[in-house]
C-alpha cells in the first residue's frame, strides 16, 4: 500500500477506529517507512499538546447575541472591485496603450508632418482598394453571361463552403 492511502489512515489509527486488518497493514507500513513513522509521530506529538488545553465553553446567552449581530455588507469599492480584476486587465492594457500613442501623437512637436504621413497612407490604400475593385469588375464583365454560373461554381467549391456539411440539419 502507498504512502498517500497511510496518511489517511493514520488519523483512524491515532483514534483506534481501524479494522484489525487496516490497523496490521498500517503498523506494518510504518515499520517499514521512516517518513510516515516520522508523521505519526508528530501527530502524536500534536494530539498531546491540544490534550493539555483546557476546553471552553460558550453559553447559549453569547451564542444568540453573536447570532444577532447585523453582518456587515461589504461597500463597492470601484478600484479595487473593478479596475483590479484579473478579467478586465486586458482591457486596461489596451487602453493604457491607447492613451500612451494618443498623447504621443497629441503632444508631438510635428504633428502635422504625422498629420500628412496618416493622410498619405490613407489615399495610397484608398487607392489599392479602388485598383481592387476595378479589376473585379473588369474580370465579371469579362465574364458577361457566365459569371453567375461561375459564383456558382464558387460557391459550391469544397474549401469555400465551411462547415455546412458537418452541421445536423433541422
């Protein structure tokens, strides 16, 4: 038998509340495992010392009044309630970045050279995406009378379908 299954027994033991069969495994196991002799050695130790405090008790008249005190509802603290949770860390980053490139840009000496480089690179994609767009159509006027039999086509092609296949129908 394992150490881990001794150690849940060995409370029992202590106890006397093991069958014989349990209680002669237990003893034999010991024998044999310095470790969990070690254990029940120091569980001994610490049942001596709690047997030596006296016992209080309570009465009943302290009881009712512990029962009847109002319990405190903790108050809604923002920042620690909110801003410090694991879930919305994430969120925080984000905006931590946010600011840290708004504020760059905000009190940036050139702003307006940044002003002029955002202004470029949004006509240069504005034009790639009119380009794009140009050549699509191009391509379905190319097409004439068979470009709906070929978005069919399309369409039906495995790879572009997704999941349908896999998905029960109703």
């Amino acid at each position: 038998m394992g150490c881990e299954r001794i150690e849940e027994l060995l409370s029992p033991y202590l106890e006397d509340e093991l069958t014989q069969e349990d209680r002669q495994t237990v003893e034999t196991h010991l024998y044999t495992c310095a470790s969990c002799a070690e254990l029940l050695s120091l569980m001994r130790e610490a049942r001596e010392s709690l047997a030596s405090f006296p016992e209080v008790y309570v009465s009943e008249g302290l009881t009712e009044k512990l029962y009847e005190l109002p319990q405190k509802r903790k108050k809604f603290r923002f920042v620690t309630d909110l801003l410090l949770r694991p879930s919305f860390q994430p969120i925080m980053t984000a905006a931590t970045i946010l600011l840290v490139f708004v504020s760059f840009y905000v009190f940036h000496p050139e702003r307006s050279t940044i002003n002029q480089s955002i202004e470029r690179q949004f006509k240069i994609g504005f034009s790639k995406v009119e380009k794009l767009y140009a050549e699509a159509e191009s391509i379905t006027h190319t097409l004439g009378e068979y470009k709906d039999n070929f978005l069919i086509s399309i369409k039906d092609f495995k790879p572009f379908r997704g999941n349908e296949e896999k998905q029960p129908k109703i």
